[in-house]
C-alpha cells in the first residue's frame, strides 16, 4: 500500500511537470491589444513584430520569439506606433540599429546584392555545366580500349 502512494504522488508530480512544460507559451508574457488606441494600431503592431527578425533567435520574427530581445523589441515597436511613426520609419529604426538581417525582406542596395542574385548565379552555372557535360557525354566516341572491352564482354556470355 506504501508503495501504491508513492507512486502515484510521483506520477501526480511528473503529470504537473509535464502539463507546465507544455502549456507554457499560454504564459508568455505578451503586450495586450488594449494598449493600442485603435485596431488599426494594433493591426500596425502584429504586422511589424511578424515582419522583423530576431536577433537573438534568428530564425523567428519578434512577434514568435521569447527571447528578453525580442520582448523589448517588441516594446520598441508599440510605443514607436503610439508617438505616431509610420511603418518605414519603425522598420529604419530597427535596421539602423541591427543592420539589414533583422528584417525578413531585406533592401536590395549596394550591401545586399548578393544576397539576392547569388541564388540567380548558382542557378545559371549549374544549368551551364549542367549541359556542358551533357554535350561532352553525347558528343564521346568510344575509345579503342572501350571498344575491345565490349567485344569481349560479348564473347564471355556467348
């Protein structure tokens, strides 16, 4: 009976451990929409947090990230909305502060050029060496030593 008890107070303590780890997103701290004057505003704020990255997590937006960067990023943006800057002027806020990677589409100007013709290069070079050794290969003659070999390959299996 001891043992039942314990194992059951154990199973009771893991249960609890597991549903916090779970449900602990619900949690997160998050900036209420009732801190905005209007929707608009707040459509404004959801917009920008999914459009710029976080630096710390680098794969997520702002808005998706836990991190105590993005939460105070996150804090930049809405009191940036609220003393009425527009969209560029907060996005220029962040990317003079955090350089081009801390949005997800970053201008195309002089330092960022490979960035967005490099895939187009790689593309073009694969497709030319693509058909390149495919003309060599149509365009090869057997060699002498080609040639013996398969007739005597043909002379085994008769």
């Amino acid at each position: 009976m001891h043992n039942f008890t314990q194992t059951t107070a154990l199973v009771k303590r893991v249960s609890l451990c597991i549903m916090l780890l779970i449900f602990q997103p619900v949690f997160a701290e998050s900036i209420e929409a009732n801190s905005f004057v209007n929707a608009q505003q707040e459509q404004r704020y959801r917009n920008l947090i999914d459009e710029i990255r976080c630096p710390v997590c680098q794969g997520q937006s702002i808005g998706g990230s836990n991190a105590g960067l993005a939460k105070d990023l996150r804090e930049k943006v809405r009191e940036l909305i609220t003393t009425q800057k527009t969209d560029d002027q907060i996005r220029r806020y962040m990317t003079d502060r955090y350089g081009d990677f801390v949005v997800f589409k970053p201008p195309v100007n002089k330092n960022t050029l490979l960035l967005w013709y490099a895939p187009f290069a790689f593309l073009l070079f694969g497709i030319f060496f693509f058909a390149r050794s495919f003309k060599r290969r149509k365009n090869a003659q057997p060699t002498i030593i080609d040639t013996s070999k398969a007739k005597d390959l043909l002379k085994d299996t008769s």
